[in-house]
C-alpha cells in the first residue's frame, strides 16, 4: 500500500481528497499543523506528496524544497494558481507534477496512480543496486 503525504490548508478539500485516496486503498497522513510538514514528512516516510502553495506560515515552495534537500520522492501540487509561472516555478523547485483548482477528482487519481506507478512499479531492475551515488550491476558479477 502506497502512503501519500496530503499537505492542503483548506479542510474541504483535504477531507475530500483523502476520502478519495483512502478509497482506493491508499494510506493518507494528513497535515494539520504546518509548522511540522517537514518532521510529519520524515516520520511518515510517504511514497508521494500532494501539496497546495498556498499555506500558513511557509508556501509549498519552500516545504518543496526542503523534501528536495533530503528525499527524491515524488511531488504533486495541488492549486488555484493556474498561471504559467507557477507552474513553472514548482516544477523548477523539484515538483513532479502539478494540478489546477478545481480538478476533477477521477483525473487526480488517475495521475496519483500514474505517479507512483512510474516511480516504484516500472523499470525496476532488480539486477542494479545503488548506494551513496554508485550503481553495482550484479548480472555482470
């Protein structure tokens, strides 16, 4: 089971899409004290974060990169900000993916599950280890 981080100030919209995630058999740690989004994230150890820019005290830009400094981990915002810049500018912060407010809730699953699906499921080779930046291919052993 698949654990997503869900980082969003308004309580609708978090309970909501939690509601939906949990639904589908996902695990959802949500964030209610956003002073703590950077301990919550390495308590929690999720597989994907799905973060709104605009929160109390610091933007999701800022928790972005913060993620960025100790963990590869996929990053989804969520957003009103529809201008290109923004998009551009959470992108350019580490950000994997971005979805406008509203969205349609079938088309952030879709892309939740597509996010993870290509993060965790595909590709893997078993047969490549990495450590500290160095790649071992054991078939050549």
């Amino acid at each position: 089971m698949h654990k997503i981080l869900l980082v969003e100030d308004d309580q609708v919209i978090r309970q909501q899409v939690g509601k939906l995630l949990s639904e589908w058999g996902f695990e959802v740690v949500l964030v209610e004290d956003f002073m703590e989004v950077l301990s919550l994230f390495v308590q929690s150890e999720p597989h994907l974060v799905l973060m709104d820019i605009g929160l109390p005290l610091f933007n999701g830009y800022h928790w972005c990169q913060e993620i960025r400094k100790i963990s590869k981990v996929p990053i989804m915002f969520l957003s009103s900000r529809d201008q290109a810049m923004d998009i551009v500018m959470a992108i350019n912060m580490g950000a994997d993916d971005f979805v406008t407010k509203p969205f349609d809730q079938q088309v952030l699953l879709a892309k939740v599950q597509g996010l993870l699906r290509r993060s965790y499921e595909f590709g893997r080779d078993e047969s490549l280890l990495e450590y500290a930046g160095v790649i071992l291919n054991t078939k050549s052993m």
